[in-house]
C-alpha cells in the first residue's frame, strides 16, 4: 500500500486493456476521421464530429475562417497517416498549425469514440467499474487494480 503522495506517469498503451486502439489502430481511425471528400455525389467519410469542431473554432474566430484551408489540412494529415508510424509523428512532420488542429480534433474525436463504447462507460456505480477492471476486456485479469 502506497502512504505518501505518489505520482504514476502511465504511457499510452495503458488503456489498451479496454480496448482503445495503440498506435497503429489509432492512427487508423484517425486517417477515418479526416478522409473527407467533398466531391458532388460523394458521401464524405470523415467525422461530423471534427467538423462540427472546426466550424465552431471558425464561429469563435479562433482559426482561418476558410473551411477549404481546414479540409485540405485534413486532407494532408489522413494521406501523411496512411504512411505514417504515430500521429505525433505525422503532426510533427508535416509543421502546420492547421494540420496540427485538425490532427488534435480528430485525436479527441478518436479518443471520445472508444470511451463511449469502453466497458466502463456504462458502469452506473463504482463497484461494476472495479469489477469491470478486474476482468479486463477479453476476461482476463488487469493490471489497473494493482493501483488500489
């Protein structure tokens, strides 16, 4: 049992045993939620979620009020991802501030997505949460309740 104040530094792959996507995977959805295409007769694929984020960045005036300037970042970012190895990396290649925005949008679009569909998500009390932790995803044991 841990007595005084302890901070854990968990890396991303902690949440794995729930079920989110690691590396790969993510940068997967990622590339899903910003593949738009806006041709006439083509049914963009993207998030509505990241465009709704962006339209109202745009209504806040806290980016380019161009919505192409955002497509076309979105764009770039899902074709730099489709040969990427993380999406931080991706970001950090490509240095532009609207790739980035768009990159973080559909990072927390992502994100959100597994949570709501996580098997903690629907645990009404703190009890089906523990149970739920012990079991894991695929039944088996986890590691989050050695924290307890």
């Amino acid at each position: 049992m841990i007595k005084k104040k302890t901070v854990f530094v968990i890396g991303a792959a902690a949440h794995s045993d729930l079920g989110f996507p690691l590396g790969l995977a993510l940068l997967k959805s990622i590339v899903s939620a910003l593949d738009f295409d806006i041709s006439p007769n083509v049914a963009g694929t993207g998030s509505e979620e990241v465009l709704e984020a962006v339209k109202l960045q745009i209504s806040q005036k806290t980016i380019d009020p161009n919505m192409e300037v955002h497509l076309n970042a979105a764009r770039s970012v899902a074709s730099a991802a489709r040969m990427g190895i993380s999406i931080d990396e991706v970001l950090h290649k490509l240095e532009d501030d609207n790739c980035t925005n768009v990159g973080k949008l559909a990072i927390a679009d992502c994100i959100l997505g597994h949570e709501q569909r996580s098997p903690l998500a629907h645990a009404e009390t703190s009890l089906a949460i523990v149970e739920k932790l012990e079991k894991g995803v695929q039944g088996e044991e986890s590691w989050y309740l050695s924290f307890c």
